[in-house]
C-alpha cells in the first residue's frame, strides 16, 4: 500500500503574529514553524500503517525551501521519502491542483491531508484534492482500518460518529482522534540521522488558476480591562451587564 501524507508548514500557535504591507501579508519575522497537527496526527497513523502493513509513507508539501526543515521532521519520524512542489501555497484550489498532480504520478491508495491547517483553516484542500481525482473522500476522520482494498472509516459528526466503509483509492481529511497526542512520535537520533539520506525530491509546479487572494488581515480587539464594582453597589453592575455586556 502506498500512502500519500500532506503536510502543511505553519506557525507555531505559540508565535507571536502580526500582518505587513497594510494588513495583506503574514509577517514571517521570528516566526517558528512546525507540522500542522491535524497533519501531524495522519503522519502517525500512517507510519502505523507502515509498521504493521508494511506500507510505503511519503510526505508531500507545497512550498519553498524553507519548509524543507519541516519535511525532513516528516523523515526523521519515519516517513520513507517526501517531496516538496517549489510553489507558494497562494490558495486552497492551487494547493490542491499541485497535490492532484503529484498523487496522479504516485499512484498511491490512500492520501492523508488534515482536514484544515491552523494557519488560515480553510478546511478546502482535502475536498477539492478528492474532486480533482474522482476519488472516494471522507472528512473529520477519527479512525481508519484498511483491509485490501477497503477502508473502514469513522469520522466526528454533530452529536456522535459515523462509520463508512469506502473502497481504495481513497483522501481523508484527518484530525485528533486518528491517533491521539500521546502517541505522536518524537524523532529520535537514528531517525534524525536516517533522514538525511531519505530522498527529498524538489519539482516544479504544474499550471493551475489562482481562484482567490486575501484582502486584509485583522487581528482580533484587545479585551478592555475588568472593571471591579464595589460589592454594595448592585445598581451599577445590573446596569453594566445589562447595557455593556448585554448578558441580562
């Protein structure tokens, strides 16, 4: 079984953002980067796959070179190859029409993206990628067995979970719940060093319409400060919620 993992380079949540140009850019400056975790949570489950089925994993990106450090994280947890499509990721659809075209020249059975990034959480490529390849898809995925050419799928739903069964090829769009946070592998030294004779094959994009740009960026308002009222004063915190935080 080949399986194909997507990989998004995002800001660490724990990065400090701030917007450039008029509020039209994603200031990069003293940024640290990572695997995108719903990402990072299908990289575990198919390096599962991999250990118990005997399944070939590579991870995929779009970007630049600078995200090849993120890639190599992908080897040294133990994905046997990656690829990295020289393009920036301008929108969802252009995304996907790169993934679409590096999966066409795979052939690969199952393709794992998560089911957003945490960066701009569109929630588009994983669908679009499915639409561009007429394969089966199955978002918000918890859970996947395969058997042959069959998967067994769960995924979150409003209120409970669904289980499917679809046939190979297959995308899922993955989150937490496909393995969970204890179990995501940290690289150790043999796998650091092993990835850096894993192959990391760089290639150019194909042509696909950009279908959308961001406008501007905005940060959310900063929480006003807390007002204490004095504890005898009962009319003053009455006419507070009920006109300032319009709560009662």
């Amino acid at each position: 079984m080949k399986i194909l993992v997507c990989i998004s380079h995002v800001p660490d949540t724990t990065s400090k953002i701030n917007f450039i140009n008029g509020d039209t850019e994603f200031d990069t400056n003293g940024v640290q980067y990572v695997i995108n975790p719903n990402d990072e949570f299908g990289l575990t489950r198919a390096i599962w796959f991999q250990e118990q089925q005997g399944a070939n994993v590579t991870v995929v990106n779009i970007g630049g070179a600078d995200t090849e450090p993120t890639l190599r994280k992908a080897l040294a947890i133990g994905a046997n190859d990656a690829i990295r499509v020289n393009a920036t990721p301008t929108d969802g659809f252009y995304v996907a029409k790169q993934l679409a075209e590096v999966v066409k020249n795979g052939n690969y059975d199952l393709i794992i993206c998560g089911k957003e990034s945490l960066d701009y959480n569109g929630g588009m490529v994983p669908g679009m990628l499915a639409g561009l390849l007429n394969y089966n898809f199955v978002n918000s995925c918890i859970d996947i067995k395969i058997d042959g050419n069959t998967a067994k799928v769960t995924r979150e739903i409003d209120g409970g979970k669904e289980t499917v069964s679809a046939s190979l090829p297959l995308v899922i769009g993955g989150q937490k719940g496909l393995v969970e946070e204890k179990d995501l592998r940290i690289p150790n030294m043999r796998g650091i060093m092993t990835a850096r004779t894993k192959p990391l094959t760089n290639i150019e994009p194909t042509t696909a319409t950009i279908a959308s740009k961001a406008v501007k960026f905005e940060k959310p308002a900063p929480k006003s400060a807390v007002k204490l009222i004095s504890s005898d004063n009962l009319d003053e915190l009455i006419n507070l919620l009920h006109n300032e935080a319009k709560v009662i």
